[in-house]
C-alpha cells in the first residue's frame, strides 16, 4: 500500500482530467438509482457529463432539479452507443474519458486504479476495471467480466464468462493483465487515443463497437489492459434484455461486420464463411425451437451485412495483422472448447496468467 500511494502521488499528483460520460436514453430510473455512486467517486479532477440520446422521458428535467453539478450534452435524436459517444465526446475535453454505463454503481476509489495504470505506460490506450453484477455481487458479470478476449474464429468471451456462464469471484483474475477488449459498460480510455483512431464506428449503432475500437487500437500498436482492483458493479439488460430480437439481430450483424473490417484478407476468406454457416446452424436450431424471431433476426442481420460491404465508406488504412499476432486472442475454437469439451469457464480454456 505505501508503495502504491508513493506512486499515485509521483504520477497522478498533477491529476490527470477524467471525463466520466453517461450516456442516457429514457434511463431517469438508472440515473436515480446510480449517479449517486459515481458522483461519490474520490478521484479529484473529474468531472460527470450525461449526454442524452435525445429522450422522451423526464431524465433532463429530473438531472437539472436533483444533480446540478452534473453537466449535460443534449442530442438531437438517438444516435446510438457508437453514434451516441462520437457525437458527445467532440465536445468534452478531458484527458481520459470514462465511457460508462447508465446502470453501473461505482466504488468510491475506482478510478483512482485505472488512471495509475494508464499513466504508467503511455503505450496503454484503454482499459477496463473488474464488472461484478449488481444482482449478484460475488458473480462476475456479462458485459467484460474481468477482461475481454476472443477467439481465434472472432467470438467475444471475457475472463470469468464463457457465452452466457458467469463465473463467480474467487480472486482468480485479480492481476492486471493484457486483453483483447474492454467493456463499454466501463470503458476507460486515453482522449487522445480515442479521436485518433475516429472513436467508434457508428454504423453498429451499439454492441461490439468497444471490441472493434480495440481491435483497430491494437492493429495501430497500442495496448488494452484489464484493472481488476477497480471495481463495479454492472446491472446489464438496461437497454437491451438478451433475449430481444433487436439484440440478436445486433450482435450477429456487427460480428460479421467487425470480422470483416479487422481479419487479414488471408483469414478473412475463409473464417469470415465459416461464421456464416455457423450462423445458419444457430438459426436452424431457432427455426426448430419455434424461435422465429432468433431465425429473422439472423437472416436480416445476414442481409444488413450485404447491404454494409457496398455502403460503407474507405476506413483509416492500419497495419494488417493475424488475429492470433494480438493480446487476449484463444488459438483455437471456444466454440469446439465450450460445446464438445464442455469447459464452462475462463481457466479451463486459458492458462491463468497468459
């Protein structure tokens, strides 16, 4: 502890600016129930900002008359996560932003962690703390878990949660450590960085944004790091429960799509046509359980992929790696590891400490 507050006070005595932004829609409940918590954070240069994603409820008369303090950027309409946050953070000023979520209740020193980690290698572009859930606090929670990692065919899974089995908290991940993706539920990430690499691609409207974000941050060199002395605690379903349609269609059409921006054209050739018939036999298996609407949302997501490759506009030119070259990637198939070999969690598939 006393080498610790040595080097918060050699590093972080000048306090680098932090920019907590909440982005809201039609969230007055969340906003109620957790702003309280993070306007209690102890980290002293900070400043709270909700940008509102152009809502229809009481959230921006609720803010004005209960949290004063809290600045506020008004949108036009609803831009989504991706949208949302490029939109907003054009505004903000700030050394280090703190993406994080309308239902996510913060501990008082949880920023504190994050800044001295970012602060102490500048080639560190974003980072993550530890997602706990907020129903169960002992329980690593879905959105990033305690870091997010992918395999090697492009499907997400996190340091204590493989697919939707949540490990619970024993203290076997807490080592700041290397990974692949950090959560946008809390996403702490340089300014700097973020405006270089043109934020977040808008066209996903929201979910798997962060996890392009930080696949395009470490094609350009930059690292992405888990903080598990940082600790929240993450709701989840505040948007999108998992079991809508909506989400579905999402979370299928902005894989393909991020797989084809960031795969080499030798993996994406191949890997990229495998996805697709995986999908198909994950829409088949829907289609046979009378979950139609887990069938149409594959094939309209298929369909929305179609219509991205001859809409989308040129992207930043980065240096073209093997996704196996990066950090947090598994060199092999979760889907093999999870289905046929039944391992349910992180430790089993990774080596603790890789």
């Amino acid at each position: 502890m006393k080498v610790l507050n040595l080097f918060l006070k050699k590093t972080v005595l000048n306090f680098p600016t932090v920019a907590i932004v909440i982005l809201n829609y039609n969230g007055r409940n969340y906003l109620e129930k957790f702003l309280p918590s993070v306007i209690a954070s102890t980290y002293t240069n900070k400043k709270i900002i909700v940008a509102d994603n152009g809502s229809t409820d009481d959230s921006i008369s609720y803010l004005k008359e209960n949290f004063n303090t809290v600045e506020i950027i008004l949108l036009e309409k609803n831009y989504g996560f991706a949208g949302g946050y490029n939109q907003a953070l054009k505004s903000v000023d700030a050394d280090y932003y703190i993406l994080l979520n309308s239902d996510v209740e913060v501990t008082p020193n949880w920023i504190e962690d994050l800044i001295i980690l970012m602060e102490s290698n500048k080639r560190i572009a974003a980072c993550q703390p530890k997602i706990l859930s907020y129903v169960n606090k002992n329980q690593f929670e879905h959105a990033g878990a305690c870091g997010g990692w992918i395999d090697t065919l492009g499907y997400a899974f996190a340091r204590g949660r493989i697919f939707d089995v949540c490990e619970d908290d024993n203290g076997q991940y807490n080592t700041n450590t290397k990974i692949f993706w950090a959560t946008g539920a809390a996403l702490c990430i340089s300014a700097e960085r973020f405006h270089e690499m043109n934020g977040f691609e808008a066209y996903l409207f929201a979910h798997m944004e962060e996890i392009d974000l930080c696949w395009r941050l470490q094609r350009k060199g930059y690292d992405i790091y888990c903080c598990p002395s940082s600790v929240v605690y993450h709701l989840g379903g505040g948007t999108l429960n998992k079991a809508n349609s909506r989400k579905t269609y999402l979370n299928f059409r902005n894989n393909l799509i991020i797989l084809l921006k960031n795969f080499s054209f030798s993996e994406a050739i191949w890997k990229v046509p495998l996805r697709i018939l995986l999908d198909w036999l994950f829409a088949c298996k829907s289609l046979l359980e009378g979950n139609l609407s887990s069938f149409f949302a594959v094939i309209k997501a298929h369909g929305s992929v179609v219509k991205w490759i001859f809409l989308h506009e040129k992207y930043q030119r980065l240096p073209s790696y093997k996704i196996n070259k990066l950090d947090g990637v598994y060199k092999s198939s979760l889907i093999w590891a999870y289905f046929l070999k039944k391992k349910r969690h992180f430790s089993e598939i990774i080596k603790v400490g890789e």
